[in-house]
C-alpha cells in the first residue's frame, strides 16, 4: 500500500515527514525503524507500508519542510479491508 505524497517547493524541501493523526495529535511515522515502512523522504516522499493489516487503518498526513517553512498535505484515510 502506497499513500502518495507530491512535494513542490521553491527553495526545494529539506525533509519529508510522515504522520499517524491520533485523538491525541500527530504520531511521526519512523522511517527506517522496521522493513514495515518505506519512503517518506525528500527523494521519496511517497510513504509504502508492507502488509497492511487493521491496525495500519486512519488517518495519515505529509509534511514538507524548507528553508520558508513546514508545509502539510490534507489527511489520508487508510481502510484495510481482508487482512488476517
């Protein structure tokens, strides 16, 4: 499953972040930290999660940061559907 991010930004974007929106704000996604997800940087700011289950399902959001500011996507709504 891939959430689709498209960044474009003058002065170009020093990093691409990618949040879980919680009822208690926004929960960075961790890059890096298992082979569960992939992406979601400047050069890939697309985010790819392997194996979707249920508990993958809500909402996500992008963000892009440069030199100007942070800017933010609108909300994803990620539904699994026929994970075990």
């Amino acid at each position: 499953m891939t959430l689709t991010c498209v960044v474009s930004a003058n002065p170009s974007a020093t990093s691409v972040t990618w949040y879980r929106v919680t009822n208690s704000g926004l929960e960075p996604i961790v890059v890096g930290s298992s082979s569960k997800y992939s992406g979601g940087s400047v050069a890939t700011p697309s985010l790819t999660l392997s194996s979707a289950v249920d508990s993958d399902q809500g909402t996500y959001r992008c963000t892009a940061t440069n030199a100007a500011g942070t800017g933010s996507s609108a909300n994803v709504v990620l539904n699994v559907e026929g994970s075990e």
